[in-house]
C-alpha cells in the first residue's frame, strides 16, 4: 500500500510528464497507466529513503544519482523479473530526462547509469492523403481556422515538436526567407526550412487571424487560445483531435504523428538520413534510423509490385 505523501512537487513533476507522454507523444492508456505506476513506485521509494523528500522545499533536483542507484538495488531485491526491472529503470531514466529537458532540474541523475535496452516499437504515420484530407477539411475564415491551418502546417512541413511549436513568437519565423528558429530540447536552438505554403499560411493568420484574438496582456507569442494567451501542449492536441475527426479521419490522431509523417516522408522522397536527424533535432542518428524502417516497408510494397519473381 502506498503511504501518504505531502509532496506536491514530486506529483507535480509526475503530471507534467504524464501530460507531455500522452499529449507530445501519443502514448496510450496502457502506456501510460504504466508509467504512472513506475514513477509512483519512485516516488514511494523516496519518500522512505529521503528525509526531507515531504518537505515543501524539496524539489526534483535533490535526487542524485546514489538515490537513482540505491533504487535500482530495490528493485533487484523485489525479485522482479528482468524485462519489468528494464521497464521500471527505462520509466525512470525518460522520467528525470524529460524534467532536464524542461529545466525542472539542474543535472540529470540518469545519465550515468545505462538504460536496459527495450524493443522499440515504430512510430505510427499519417499517409499523405490523410494530411491532404486533415489540412484541405480547414475551410473557414474565421481566427482559429487562419490559426488550425498554419499550425498545421507549420509542424508537418518542419517536423517540429508540438512544444517547439507553441514556445514559438511572432518573431521566431523568417517569412522572407522561409526559415523558423525553434528552441529543442536542451535549450539547443535549430534554424529550419520550411516551404512557402506554410509561410504563406502563417502570414494571414498573423494579418487576419491572430489580430482578432490578441488581448492586451498577449505579447509576443505566435499562437493564441481563445483567451488571448500562448497556446498550451493540451490545447493543441484538443484541437487536432477535433479538427482530425471533422476530416473523416477515423483513428486517434496526436501531435506526434505530424512529426513522424514529416520524417517518414522525408525519408520516402529521398532524403539523406543525416539531413532528416538535423531537422528532427535527435542528438543520436540511431532515434533517426527508426523511420527508415517504415520507408523500407514502402519499399518492400513497390519491390513486391513491380519484381516478375516476386
């Protein structure tokens, strides 16, 4: 039974993260249900080996990586077995990297300590007639359609994140020369093309749309919920969840998707896997090479079509 514990903070980092996986990531009930039980495991386990891990002063940046090690240890001793313990340590591991990456915590006291290696799963895609079918259902004129259509847009024609996208300001997209400048993870800044459809696109909502939702404490940022203010990760994939359903599209859509289309469509085009990471922002190509195998699939279906022995 899980003891009673005062620490919001711990819980807090826990929802961010929650949120982030389903909203960012697209991860299923399943996949989340398990998280929540991992990181909750963590939490119990602090909350018995850190004196002051009830205190209102603690934060996440207090777990060192002795803490992540002695946990690791219990683990061991519960006698789990070995693909639940990789699980449990991958849970953590994405957990403390996702809270460096949002600045929540200073260090990382992950990134020491190796990561079992689980099967990756492939990413799920739009086909292209589905993004045509999505972005040609955005008819109207009014603000949130100007708005929908460049968002849209924006993200499958660079492969942005959805947080990317909403940390975007007016000033953040070159709309002469068909570049936006995005802040990663990390705080690493990359410079990206875009193509002039989707700069067009976020040019009439900042004349026609964006005007119409701007309040006087909106500032400089790009995209707008109804209230004026910076749209939020929840918000965005509320809206691509209604705007996806109004297109006919009968399958659960996510943020993600848009990023791993643009990947995988890159790749089926053509596009050297090195020029792929560089837009994507992953830090190790073998994140990349994941796409690859879903334009190999691609190729497989034309190789079967078109080889007389095949």
């Amino acid at each position: 039974m899980e003891p009673q514990n005062n620490n919001r903070k711990a819980f807090g980092g826990l929802n961010l993260f929650l949120s982030y996986l389903k909203v960012e990531r697209g991860a299923s009930n399943n996949t989340l249900e398990a998280y929540e039980s991992d990181i909750r495991q963590l939490i119990f386990f602090l909350t018995g080996t850190i004196p002051d891990f009830a205190n209102e002063n603690w934060n996440w940046s207090d777990v060192g990586s002795n803490d992540i090690k002695n946990y690791i240890v219990n683990l061991s001793k519960n006698r789990y077995s070995a693909s639940t313990r990789a699980r449990k340590i991958a849970s953590t591991n994405s957990f403390f990297k996702f809270l460096y990456d949002e600045n929540e915590i200073h260090s990382d006291p992950c990134e020491h300590i190796s990561t079992p290696k689980l099967p990756r799963t492939l990413p799920s895609t739009l086909s292209e007639n589905e993004i045509n079918a999505l972005f040609d259902s955005i008819k109207g004129t009014a603000p949130d359609d100007y708005r929908d259509k460049a968002m849209f847009e924006l993200m499958y024609a660079s492969g942005i994140r959805v947080s990317e996208l909403i940390s975007c300001d007016i000033d953040s997209i070159d709309l002469n020369q068909n570049l936006i400048r995005v802040i990663g993870k990390g705080s690493k800044e990359r410079i990206l093309p875009i193509h002039s459809i989707a700069s067009k696109l976020v040019n009439e909502y900042i004349i026609y749309g964006r005007k119409d939702q701007t309040k006087a404490s909106t500032g400089n940022a790009l995209f707008l919920n109804k209230n004026g203010k910076r749209l939020t990760r929840q918000g965005f994939w509320l809206i691509l969840n209604r705007r996806s359903s109004k297109a006919g599209l009968n399958r659960e859509v996510n943020p993600h998707l848009l990023r791993h289309s643009f990947a995988t469509h890159l790749l089926k085009g053509g596009a050297p896997l090195r020029h792929v990471q560089e837009l994507l922002g992953h830090s190790d190509i073998s994140t990349t090479q994941i796409y690859t195998h879903l334009s190999n699939d691609h190729l497989r279906k034309e190789y079967n079509k078109a080889h007389p022995r095949s």
